[in-house]
C-alpha cells in the first residue's frame, strides 16, 4: 500500500512514470510504454476466534505498526494465490499456533490511514479452535481471551475491529 507518487520508475520497462489523469483518476502513467499503474485497496482477512470453552475470543497485542502496542483482532492480508480462508487460517496459525475452522461472515468493512493514501478492506469472519495451542509468534507480542466487555477496555489499534466485535456480539446475544 503506497501513495500515488511513490511509482516512479514503469514497472513494465523502468521509464520514468509521470502523474497523469486516467481513467477519471490522477495515475501512475508511463509515457514510454502506456502502463497505468492502478492502486487499489488491500484486503484483510480478519478472524474473531472462539473456542468451545466459554464465551471468550482471543485479542492479539500488535508488535508491529500499524497500531504497535495496542490491540485488536489477528488476521492479515491475503496474498495472490490464496482464498480469502486461506489467508485466515494462515494468519491466525502464524500468529497464534492455533488451526482454525471458518464460520460465519460478520462484515466486511473498508479502512484508511489517516490521509486516506492508503486503504484497505477487512473481512471479518466468526472462527473456532480446531486444534493447536497458543503460541504467541509473527507480528503479535501477546494474546488474551476477552469477554466482548473485557474487550472494551482494551485500547484497540482499529475502529474496524471495534465495529466487528460490536455487530458480531449483537449476534451472538
Ligand atoms: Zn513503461
């Protein structure tokens, strides 16, 4: 996810690219060769994860930026090649030891960086254990299972997240 001028060089021939208006939108342009870079958002996969247990979900403490320190859902972004539950059940085994089941879409949710140059889309999905053990690695520093209340309390690095657990505990209820 970069900004618009952050394309200088034609990924296709290594020209010079040139801003230019394209499609109703300023763009990334070569003039030698015609290639148009087009930006557009990334998606997230993003998993409340339950266990049989309680009622509880699992909150990862953030060791990276954006949001380092704070908390919020694990998850991740899907990368070309993979399906949305491919993404899912990767991220959360990556960065909570845990094998996951998919369960139910709660929302999907577009987001933005503070000046909107960036943007993404999070779609957030109701999971369950299947199998491991928790182990804290990748990109989180810590993990809790949280009530929806208890989860509250935490400062979240995500509105998205926020408004997720919201909707998804409404459900639940
Ligand atoms: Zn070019």
């Amino acid at each position: 996810m970069l900004a618009l001028d952050s394309i200088k060089f034609c990924l296709r021939c290594g020209h010079a690219m040139e801003l230019r208006e394209e499609s109703e939108r300023l763009r990334p342009v070569c003039p030698r060769c015609g290639y148009v870079h087009y930006f557009a958002p990334q998606i997230a996969a993003v998993a409340i994860v339950t266990r049989d247990a309680d009622e509880k979900f699992l909150l990862v403490q953030r060791g990276e930026n954006p949001g380092k320190g704070l908390w919020g859902l694990p998850g991740g972004f899907v990368e070309m090649g993979e399906t949305v539950h491919d993404a899912l059940a990767r991220e959360i085994l990556e960065e909570t030891g845990y094998a996951i089941e998919s369960g139910d879409l709660v929302g999907v949710w577009s987001f933005f960086n503070d000046t909107r140059k960036i943007a993404g889309i999070a779609m957030v999905y109701a999971t369950r254990v299947a199998g491991g053990e928790l182990r804290i690695a990748s990109d989180s520093v810590n993990a809790e299972w949280v009530t929806y209340e208890r989860a509250l309390e935490f400062p979240l690095a995500f509105e998205t997240h926020r408004e997720a657990l919201r909707v998804w505990a409404k459900r639940e209820t």
